[in-house]
C-alpha cells in the first residue's frame, strides 16, 4: 500500500521480512513502529508520522485494516 495518506483509521502493520542487511535507517525506522521481530504485529492510528514510516518500510511490512 505505497503512498497510503494520513486519517484517523487504524492501521494493522506486520513486519514480514526481516532487517537484516537493511541500512540502520531502516532498521530504526522499523523499530520506531513498535516492531520487534519477523511475524510481529502492532495496530496504529494512520497519522501523517506513522504513515510516512510505513512508505518507507513498504517493501518488508504487511498493511491491514482491523475488522
């Protein structure tokens, strides 16, 4: 979901590959949505912050809209 924009939704992001290899930017930018290991799952307001790491991280994270 690139270019996802800011709302009051949440969001349901899972980290699916890991950050092995990744540049230490991306590995904080990882670690600053609250994701810890491959497989791990956080749910966040879609705010302009939160969406703006979430285009970055799009190749290794799994967007979701809780049900």
């Amino acid at each position: 979901m690139k270019n996802l924009t800011p709302s009051d939704a949440k969001l349901n992001i899972t980290l699916v590959r890991s950050v092995a290899g990744r540049t230490p930017a991306q590995r904080e930018t990882v670690r600053s949505l609250g994701l810890k290991r491959v497989g791990h799952t956080v749910e966040r307001t879609a705010d302009a912050v939160t969406v703006g790491m979430v285009n970055k991280a799009v190749s290794y994270t799994h967007l979701t809209l809780p049900t």
